[in-house]
C-alpha cells in the first residue's frame, strides 16, 4: 500500500518536433541561399526581406488544403508556387531562370542549419524516446535536411504520410495513428504557442522551447510560453534532461 | 575530349529492402515466439509448423487489397486476421486468449532477428546511400522492429505511406515518388526473385542476395538468381562493398 496517488502523467513514448523554426533556423538559411542565388545572376535583392516574402506565403498556400477546396499536394511544391509570388515585388521575373534554377533555389528549405542546442539535444534525446520531426514538410525535404543537418531523428513521417497539415487535428492525430501510438503518448515540441494549443486540443503532450530570434531582432511572438504546457524548456538540450532520468 | 563513351549506368541513390526473409528471418522468429505464447499456456503446439501457417496467410491476404476489392490496411492489421486462421487447425480457440494477448502474439513479427551479415552490411551501406525498407509492413511495424534489432535504416517508408503492396507497379513506383527520386535512381535488394522482377518492371535496379535457409532446410525456391539482376551479391556486407568505391 501506498499513499501516494497513481500517476496521472501520461508515458509518453514519442517527443516529435516542430522543425521550421523549432529545430532549424528557416529564416537566416533561406536569406544566405537567396543572397547566393542573386550573386549567381549578378542581382541586387535585399535577401532576409525575400526570405520574409516567401515565407509570408506559407501559410496561406495552406490554406486551401486544410479547407478542402483543394486536394493535398506536398509541402516542397507549395514552396515552388510560393517562390513564384514574391519574384515580381523583387523586380525579377521567373521567365529568366529555368526549371532547374528555381527547383534548387526551392531546395533551400532543405539546407537550413539546426539552432546550436539541437543535435546535441536531439541525440540525448533519442536515448530515451522515440524522437521525429512532426512538420507541414513532406519526407523527400525533411530526409534531405536530416541528411545535410546530420538531425539524428528516430523515425521521419512526413505530412505527405498524414496527408493533413497543421494545425488541423487530422495532422497530429494521424501522426500518432501511423506510429501505432495513443495520441497522449506523443509530444509536441515547439516554439510556437498556437501549434501547441492545437496539439494539445487533439490530445498531445506539450512542450515550449522559445526561439525568441526566429523571425528576425523585431520578433514580438512567442517570446514565452503562453498556454499550459506539459513543459517548458530553455532548449531542445533542457528538454532531453527532462527525459533522462525516466 | 574523351573516347569513353558515358556510362549508361544508373546513379543509384537509395537501395532499399525486401525486409521479411531478406533482411530478418521470419520463420524462426515466428517459431521462437509462438513456442513462448505455448509454453505460456501450457499447450502443445509445432511452432514452426504453426509459423508457416501464420505466413502462409500472408500473400492471400494482401490479394484483395491489390485487386482493389478491399479498401487499404496497415499490415499489422492483416497479420492479425492471419493469426486467427491457424488456431483452430492447431486446436486452439480464440476465445480462451484475450486480445492483449493476441495482440502481444501478432507482435512477434516486430521481434524477428537480422540475419547474420545485415547490420554490418546496412551500416557500411548507408555510408554511401540512402538505406531503408521496400517492405509490405507499415512504418509502426518497421519501426519496432529497427528499434529492437537496431538496423540502421537512413529512413523508413513504410507500405502505409505508399498505400500499396508488393508486387504492384504503384508499390514500387509510390516508393520512389515519396523519396523525391526517379525509380531508376532507386534500387530494390531482396533475396525473392519474383519481387525483383516486379521492381524491374517498375524501372528500379535490382540486387539479389541469397537467403537460402529463409523457409528452413527443405527450401527449393529463390536458392540462385533467375533474372538479369544488376547486381548478384552474396550478402548485405557484399553489397555494400559494391558501392564502397562509387
């Protein structure tokens, strides 16, 4: 006999991440890779407003999508269309490059660089749990980005697996349902409150990791934590610490 | 200027494998695991001949799937149809175990052990390519059964992903679809002629390796390569040594 209550804490088996933003530093990556690519073609464009540019088109490509007036097409091509949008405000035009050109300029969304507490957080992690990218990104972007990151994922499952893209309940109780896993034994983790409030609403664990410089110096968003979170982490290497002991 | 001609050869950037019988052994696995669930209970029971059973159920039971007259599910799901079938040939009832119990049997398929050259071949191989299964199981499946026998796959897709089995055109073709590579950059290993065949048909390269023992000592089938593989090797490590210089 014990006096002590029974655990109402839920195991959780699988701690998957946000990645844009979460784990890997979307907005300096994609301003280096524009910068090259305008110094290829001899090009005057101001990078890190480009990168906001094409990055403003992200969620509303979407949009359409979660509403079903539109049927699912992966991530990496929603980048392509969105690349299209912000070229003419920028003085280009995409009849100048060809196919290739543009297909490896989108291909930046591959070759972004991991915050400085990530691998090291995410390998202490996987000592423990299962641990994987829980991203709008599809398997072919997020595989090369492990690869050129060396993000030593568990497992990848991608939004073209879930078919369902955050934050709609289908793409985080999906997640769970291919991993053969109650969703209250996946975690959530991320930078973002609001993709947070919706993995909690499906019934995923939580946890915050603030990325106070994710979108540039003038970030006023998601400083901190603003929901009640399972868990609040200085980084992803806090949170591995979290895990250990279980 | 040069006098050789280009090569015709294909780059190939992913080699991904027939998984059961070509990377783990089922049938002993299967045999080890029913023969606990027996002893467990009491009863008597020929545990390889109630593996082959269980496996013999496993191609019918894809069949209606291929064929379109049943609508997609995961494999795991199948297997445990399967398991049903055989007990009362075995003089068990279904009845007398609960599903948990079941559940724990059907599970065995996450616990069967690589066969002796697959993890040094699977790691040497990823060194130079992608690594991962071109398997009819489900990730959640495929999943388990890495974390225990720790094959270093580089990635895992599983037959969920591309809602299609082996020996279709679309299970092949999904794969490389997902992987964001032509199916000609893809290659299948399986120790199974008749998948190769398929996946040749399918415009994948192809590679054989010999599990000569994969149904036990009376096996007549798969013994040599019958087709014009690209690649004949005697093992995993094999293999892998054929792409240790490219």
């Amino acid at each position: 006999m014990t006096n002590v209550a029974p655990s109402t804490e839920r195991e959780i088996k699988a701690v998957l991440f946000d990645t844009f933003g979460s784990v890997v530093d979307w907005r300096s990556g994609l301003a280096r890779e524009v910068a090259a690519f305008a110094r290829a073609h001899r090009m005057d464009v101001d990078a890190e407003a480009f990168a906001d540019a094409w990055r403003a088109k992200y969620e509303p490509s979407m949009e359409p999508i979660r509403n079903g007036n539109r049927e699912f097409v992966p991530l990496d091509r929603l980048h392509l269309e969105n690349l299209h949008a912000p070229l003419p405000e920028f003085g280009l035009d995409a009849a100048n490059f060809d196919d290739r050109e543009l297909g490896n300029l989108n291909a930046a969304w591959e070759r972004l660089d991991p915050w400085q507490d990530s691998i090291a957080g995410l390998s202490e992690l996987r000592q423990h749990v299962i641990v994987g990218p829980l991203s709008n990104a599809n398997l072919a972007l997020l595989l090369r980005m492990a690869l050129r990151a060396k993000l030593p994922w568990t497992v990848i499952v991608g939004s073209d697996a879930t078919r369902a893209y955050k934050p709609t309940r289908q793409a985080y109780q999906n997640m769970a349902w291919i991993l053969r896993l109650d969703p209250g034994e996946v975690m959530l983790a991320a930078a973002h409150n609001r993709d947070l409030a919706f993995a909690q609403r499906a019934g995923l664990g939580t946890a915050f990791i603030p990325r106070p410089n994710e979108i540039g110096p003038r970030q006023t968003k998601d400083l901190t934590a603003e929901g009640d979170w399972d868990l609040v982490c200085a980084s992803i290497l806090d949170l591995a610490g979290r895990f250990a002991g279980t």
